[in-house]
C-alpha cells in the first residue's frame, strides 16, 4: 500500500487511525495490538506471502534478544556466541532474498556455466527490518535494552510509517512512546502538526518528484537500450533523477514522520536538506541519517573507527561504504557507487587534515561556496551509478554529460543557416532520444523549480518544527503556524494533489 494512494488516505489511515484511539480510550495494550496488526495488513496488501517471513524474523529476534538478556548473569563469552549467530541467521537471510540471484549470476558467468537457482523475489523492506533487528541485538548484548514486552516489539518492527523505507529505528528511542499511556490520547496539536508535515511531502511526491521523473526515467532507459546520448540530454535526465531522488526520499522521509505524529509518536529526522552540504562529510551526516547511523555504530566502530591511525580509518571508512553501497541494491553499479563515496570520504577526511596542519581550519565564504558546488557535482556523478542498469550505461552517461558523445541542439537548428555551419564543425543533431520527445525547456524549468527549492528554501521539518526563538532568515516569514494563511496553503495543496493522485508510483526507496 502506498502512502500516495486513494486507498491509504481515505480508508486505511482514518480507520486505523480512529480504531486506534477508541481502542486506547479502554486499554492502551489492545490499542498497541490494533496498531500492529494494522502494521501487517499495510505489509500484507502488497504480498501477503511475506508476512509470515516478517512474523517469523521478529519472533526468532525476540527470542534470540530475550535469551541473550537472560544469559547476562552467565559469561560474555556465551552471549557473544549466541549474538553472533543470530545476527549470522539476519543476514544469511538478507544474502538469500537479496543477493542470491546477483551471486549466482556473476558465478556462472566467471565459471562459464549456465547456473540458476529460479528467480527470487525480493520481500519489501527486508533491509530496514533486518538492520532494525541487528541494531536491537547488539543493543541488548551492550545492556541498552530496557522493555521487553512482545507486543511493543512487534509494533517497533513492524509500524507502517516506517517499516517499507525507513527510518532505521534504535530500539531505545521507540519502546518508552509506545508505552507511554498519553500516547493513545487524542492531542490535537500533533494531528495539526503531522497532518502539515503529511500534506507538504504528499505534495514533493506528487508534485514534484513524480513529474521529475517524466524527464529522468526516459534518458535512462534510452541509454539502457543502447542510445549514445548526448550533453544536453545526458544533463536533463541526470539532474532530474538527481532532484527526484531527493525529493522523493525526502517526501517518504516526511509522510513518514507526520503519519506517525498523528498516532503521538516521533520518529528520527531522516533527511536534512542535503544538498546543502559543503562536503561529502557533511552530505552523510544529512543524506538517509539513520542508515548513516547505523553504518557507523555497528559496522565503522566495531571495525576499528579511527582508533588505530590513518590507513586503518580509512580503510573501515572504505569497507562501511562499499557494504552500505551493497545494502542499497545487488548489483555492480551499487557497489561502484559505495565505492566512489568511500573515494569521496577519504579525500575530504585526508584534505580536512591538511587544512588543520596548514591553518586553512576556517574558509572564507568563497572555498564554502566552492566546496558546495564541488560536493554536488561528486554527488551527481555518484546518482549515475546509483541509477544506470549497468556500469557501460553509466560510463556512457558520464561521456555524454562531457560532451564526448556530441553536443545535441534543438531539432529545428538542424535546417538552419546556423545549423548547417554547426554540422560542418562536427555538432550533430539528434542523441540517445528526439529532444522534441524530452522538451527541454520544460525540463529546465521544473529542474530549476527544484533546485532552487533544494537549495535556498528551508525543508518542511525546520518550517512545521522550528521554535520561534531559533526562527532566522526564510524561516520567520515561512514558519508553519495553525492560522488561516497557512490552512489556505494547505487546501491548495491538497487540490493539487489530489487531482495528480491518479498517477501512482512507488517511492524510489521502496527497491532497496
């Protein structure tokens, strides 16, 4: 089921919604029951098979936390065992529905051989419950662990607004809400906040990112299909994926959030206006900030962090992200893409050094400038890997945005004076895709409508959640207050929403 469907917003979430509270108004305990088995029905609409792989996974985890817990009187060594093999069990089923094919494949193909093991379907969301469940385990091996009651646990793995794309939830910072009584309390001011927060990332998915994607998904599958594309239309469907993606991640990021709010619950911030960032260091400290946590805590540190010198930081640096570039998808381009922001990583980690040891700790305005664009423009080349079917699709894409595939002009130059001068110097006309089917001033101008959002606008989380004292800049004229101003805005956009709803698609997410 999908956030941005008829069916989620006018009879999924008002009846969980309103069952949830009449249930809570008897017995939180029933209304925490209600709330997960609503959980599994959202999980469910989309393949009903999977569910029972969902129970299945949560009651071995619990059991495996449960034991663990009991065995803390015993010696370490036991725990460490018995953690080790749970989390082994986690991923050898991630590996299986997630990787089998891809590992298959590339054996047969070094091999020669023509093996096959079917095609494996992947289950949706099995990485973020796998990795929510691994983050449990080691929590309660390290004693962080504090509530235990099975019901709240299936409803911390299985909560809708989080359980398909995120965020990566700590076992800490959700059992005390989901015990605390005044959860299941009606409080108004959190339905007008989270429904704020709902609408305005309803509205970048619908809005925006959906209609980014008429001019990103066509360049991709032209040079899928063997286009050689050329540097406007390589830059057209490159920055578009590029601005979908945020847009679309952000807007999950957002529903997520103010769904959950309506229900009294605060889920992390997952997403904080990462373009704006001056350095790749910065980008993952506000692209997917769970997973970026969860990265660091439980694979970076345990690696050894920077405890032992340079080469070693770097090194685990390395490994986190070529396994976090794995963990986004079962494919080479993946593992690229990990691997060029691990490049990223320990070139701005190694530069910051040399900026201490010179005295350059503090850049004037222009070098922040300069490291923004820079930053940017690595991120971009990163989304072409991240996106392409293939490492040649991606490298062709890359050629093509260099202009080394040719310069494409609109069609109507062709037949000109200026035209045929052009073509004698070697400009040619026609790429990957006719430029009169990607319109390209329509293209530019709902890439800049984006961009200039992106990047000089503040995001809906600092607009709906910003105390008035830390208001500046934008955000004092721009900050949500429960007036009638902002309910115009709201109904407007609601108009505009739901007459583009008709055009469903899944958030990008969703295929990691």
């Amino acid at each position: 089921m999908l956030f941005n469907s008829y069916v989620f917003i006018f009879v999924f979430l008002p009846i969980v919604l309103g069952g949830f509270y009449i249930i809570g108004q008897r017995s939180h305990q029933f209304a925490s029951v209600w709330l997960a088995a609503a959980s599994l029905f959202f999980y469910g609409w989309w393949d009903s098979r999977f569910v029972g792989l969902l129970l299945a996974s949560i009651a071995f985890n619990y059991c495996a936390g449960y034991v663990i817990t009991l065995w803390s009187e015993r010696s370490k060594r036991q725990q460490k065992w018995l953690l080790g093999l749970a989390i082994a069990v986690n991923l050898a089923l991630l590996a299986y529905f997630k990787y089998a094919n891809f590992f298959v494949s590339n054996l047969a193909a070094l091999t020669g051989t023509t093996l096959s093991i079917g095609e494996v379907l992947l289950p949706l969301g099995i990485s973020f419950y796998t990795f929510t469940q691994i983050a449990f385990l080691v929590d309660t091996y390290q004693g962080k662990v504090k509530e235990y009651r099975f019901i709240h646990y299936t409803l911390f793995i299985t909560y809708f607004p989080h359980l398909i794309a995120g965020p990566v939830l700590h076992h800490k910072e959700m059992m005390p809400q989901f015990a605390r009584p005044t959860t299941c309390q009606l409080n108004w001011d959190n339905i007008a906040t989270g429904l704020t927060i709902f609408l305005f990332g309803l509205g970048k998915k619908v809005l925006i990112a959906d209609k980014l994607a008429e001019y990103a998904t066509p360049v991709f599958h032209a040079v899928a299909q063997g286009g050689q594309p050329m540097l406007l239309e390589s830059w057209i469907g490159v920055l578009a994926y590029t601005m979908q993606l945020y847009f679309d991640f952000s807007a999950y990021s957002d529903m997520a959030i103010g769904i959950s709010l309506l229900f009294n619950v605060q889920l992390p911030i997952n997403f904080n206006s990462p373009y704006k960032s001056t350095s790749i260091i910065e980008f993952w400290r506000r692209w997917h900030m769970t997973l970026s946590r969860f990265l660091r805590d439980y694979l970076y540190i345990p690696l050894g962090g920077n405890q032992n010198g340079a080469a070693s930081r770097y090194l685990n640096l390395m490994i986190t992200m070529l396994l976090g570039g794995l963990w986004h998808g079962a494919g080479w381009t993946f593992v690229i893409w990990g691997g060029l922001h691990g490049c990223y990583l320990l070139i701005n980690h190694a530069w910051r050094a040399t900026q201490v040891k010179l005295g350059w700790a503090n850049p004037g305005r222009l070098a922040t400038f300069a490291g923004g664009v820079l930053t940017f423009l690595a991120v971009v080349v990163g989304w072409v890997f991240f996106r392409a079917d293939s490492a040649s699709s991606a490298v062709n894409l890359l050629q093509g945005m260099a202009g080394l595939n040719g310069i494409s002009l609109a069609p109507e130059l062709a037949v000109s004076k200026l035209g045929n001068s052009l073509a004698a110097l070697g400009t040619q006309f026609q790429g990957a895709m006719p430029l009169t089917e990607l319109n390209p001033r329509k293209a530019f101008n709902i890439i800049l409508v984006a961009m200039l959002i992106a990047f000089c606008m503040p995001n809906v989380q600092e607009i709906v959640q910003t105390p008035a004292a830390e208001r500046k800049g934008l955000l004092r004229y721009l900050a949500w207050r429960p007036n009638w101003a902002y309910a115009s805005v709201l109904l407007i956009v609601t108009y505009f929403v739901l007459a583009n709803l008709h055009r469903q698609s899944e958030f990008l997410y969703f295929q990691f």
